[in-house]
C-alpha cells in the first residue's frame, strides 16, 4: 500500500482512467477539464553547474533581473504539496529542465515519493553527474532519461556545453545503458540523447547518431534552438535552412540504418510561413497536448502551461490549490482559443507545434525562433 492508501493496481487504475479521461477532453477541445494533469515538470531546481552557450537562463538579462540565476530552489515543502494533489493521476513527472535536476538538494526525497505513488520520473540531465552509483538508483524509477549531447566531437560539445566534459558524459551514457539493462523488461527507462541544433553542430549531427548507436542509446532527439539575444542570432538554424535540411536528412537515414529512432524536427524548405494557409485550413494544426495533459511548474510555485518563451503565468501555489488554477477562467480561455483564428501570442508563434509535424501548413517564421 502506498502513502495514499491505495494498492499499486489501484493506482495504476487511476492513472488509467485519469489519462483517457484527458484524451477525451482534448477531443472535445473542453475548456473545463475534468481530469489531472498526466505529466508534470517540476522545476525543482536552476542549479547547474555548466554556462552552455545556448542557455536561456546563463545569456538572458531578463533571466538575470528576474531572480533566475542564483541556483534558486523549490522548497521541499511545496514539492510535497504537489505530489499530494496531483501524483495519485499523474503518470510522470520531469524534474527542472532548466536546471540540473540531479543537483535537487531533496532528490532523495523526490525519488521516494515518486515510487509511493507509482510515478514515473522522465529527466533531462547534462549527464555530468550520471555516475553509476546514481544511475543503479534512478533506472528503476525512470520512464525515460534524455542526455543533452550537443556535439560529435569533444571540441565542439566542451565549446558548446562550457564545464562538461566530452569522456565524463560518453563514459556515464555507457554506465546508465549497462544499469538499465538490469531491470525487467517492461521496466526499462528509454535511454537518448537530446540535441540543440545550431550552426555550431548542426553538420555533427550524422557523427552524434553513430555515437548514440556505440553507447547503446535507443533515440537521438533534435531541437532548434532559440535565440535570446543578438549575439547568438547567427547561430540559429533559420539562416542556414538548406544546410539544416540536409543535415538532418543524413541523420535520419542513419539513424534507421543503425537501429535509432530519429526525433528531428520537420524540413524547413517548401514551408513559407503564410498565415493565410491556417484560415483556409485550421484543423490541419494539431491541438496543444500541453493544455489537457501537462503542466509546468516553476521553482516559486508559479502555474504555466508549458515552456514556450512568454507563456502567461496562469496562477501560483502561493496563494491557490493546483485543481483551482488547472480549471481557472485563464486555463479555460486558453483551451477555448487555442485552436482559433485568434489564440495567444505563444500559442499562434509556437515553435513546438510545427518541429514535429510534417503535414503542418505553417512552416517556420522568423518570430519563433529569434527572440
């Protein structure tokens, strides 16, 4: 028996029965939405030891203002608070992506919880601190474990990834795929890396597959990366389409050939933004999964929908329960606009809903990705 007082089958049950009640109410495009959050990110953490190029939180001056960089931490108390309103439903959980999760000064406490109510954790790591020893504690708890891997050599991941460490990284992937391979089959956490494409690595992308193929790794995942400031802007992908293209088409056949599941984004080319295509066609967008089934939750108790650049903050922890704010009247108009000719402007500029989606009539445009 769990913490809950529910059976693990009972849990199990649940969980179930609260994840089609989610689909349901996605189908139906509800505004009201009689079921829990799924999946849930938990910011738990900004600590992290690396300054990535990249990083959102390392080069934005509006991170800086805003208290984000400091290595700020959730307070265990609320941790536990939201695993008592939500975990019983949830099927997983990630810790911080913006942080290192794995430096969460109550990680053990996490884990624990995780396990009394028969969630499944699914991380983003730098892969730094995936040691053995933390990799035979977190297997069995893991749905799956992404490593970001942003180079294909050791020269341009350690220029990429500043404080990480090209055989450190390659060394602990290895030591997690021979960890998880103990536990029982159905139990076995998916094991990939995860790529910020960019100019700097784009045409590695081929090497990281084969490296990924070496250490054992089940997936490669690709995703543009933002601009958040000027000085990177060159190093977005949007200048450099016909090369990102056919880099990406390389991989692709690659990683089929060698037993990979590719994730890349779709083609740029032959997708000119024009928003005249999305009135003519707008149920050929697919809906946000984010609105019905995830939630995000950063590190002060503030409520979002998921991790777009200027999503609204929908409510806090603070002052509110999590079911209040999941089914406030600023969640519902989200829901209600979302699929519209008029919904928010991180809706109507989101970059995740035409990465993946091949018969998207959007394309990409300039406002997704140079922030």
């Amino acid at each position: 028996m769990s913490g809950t007082g529910l059976s693990r089958l009972e849990l199990k049950e649940l969980k179930e029965a609260n994840e089609r009640l989610a689909w349901e109410e996605e189908k139906k495009r509800s505004p009201f939405n009689h079921a829990l959050p799924v999946h849930l990110t938990i910011e738990t953490t900004m600590a992290c030891s690396l300054r990535c190029v990249m990083c959102q939180v390392y080069r934005s001056p509006a991170a800086m203002k805003q208290g984000l960089v400091g290595d700020p931490v959730m307070p265990v108390a609320l941790f536990e608070r939201i695993a008592s309103e939500t975990f019983a439903t949830a099927k997983e959980m990630t810790p911080t992506v913006m942080g290192e999760p794995l430096q969460t000064p109550f990680f053990p406490k996490m884990l624990e919880l995780l396990s009394e109510y028969s969630v499944r954790m699914n991380i983003v790591t730098s892969g730094m601190l995936l040691t053995r020893e933390v990799s035979e504690r977190l297997a069995p708890q893991l749905a799956k474990i992404k490593v970001s891997f942003d180079g294909g050599t050791k020269e341009t991941f350690e220029s990429i990834r500043r404080g990480a460490r090209f055989e450190t990284v390659v060394e602990n992937v290895r030591g997690f795929d021979m960890e998880r391979r103990k536990c029982d089959s159905d139990q076995k956490p998916i094991l990939a890396l995860q790529v910020t494409l960019m100019r700097r690595n784009i045409e590695e992308l081929p090497r990281i597959v084969e490296l990924a193929a070496d250490m054992g790794v089940d997936e490669v995942v690709g995703l543009h990366v933002y601009v958040f400031d000027k000085e990177f802007d060159n190093q977005s992908l949007m200048h450099h389409q016909e090369l990102s293209d056919s880099m990406v088409a390389e991989a692709t056949k690659k990683a089929k050939d060698l037993g990979i599941r590719p994730h890349f984004p779709s083609p740029y080319l032959g997708k000119e933004y024009d928003s005249r295509l999305r009135s003519a066609n707008p149920r050929a967008i697919r809906l946000c999964k984010f609105l019905w089934r995830e939630v995000w939750v950063s590190h002060t108790g503030d409520v979002t929908p998921c991790c777009v650049p200027d999503r609204p903050v929908l409510g806090s922890l603070r002052t509110l329960a999590l079911s209040e704010i999941w089914n406030g009247e600023a969640y519902q108009e989200m829901r209600r606009t979302v699929g519209s000719d008029d919904p928010l402007a991180c809706c109507r500029h989101c970059s995740l809903r035409v990465q993946y989606e091949p018969s998207n009539t959007e394309g990409y445009d300039r406002e997704r990705f140079l922030l």
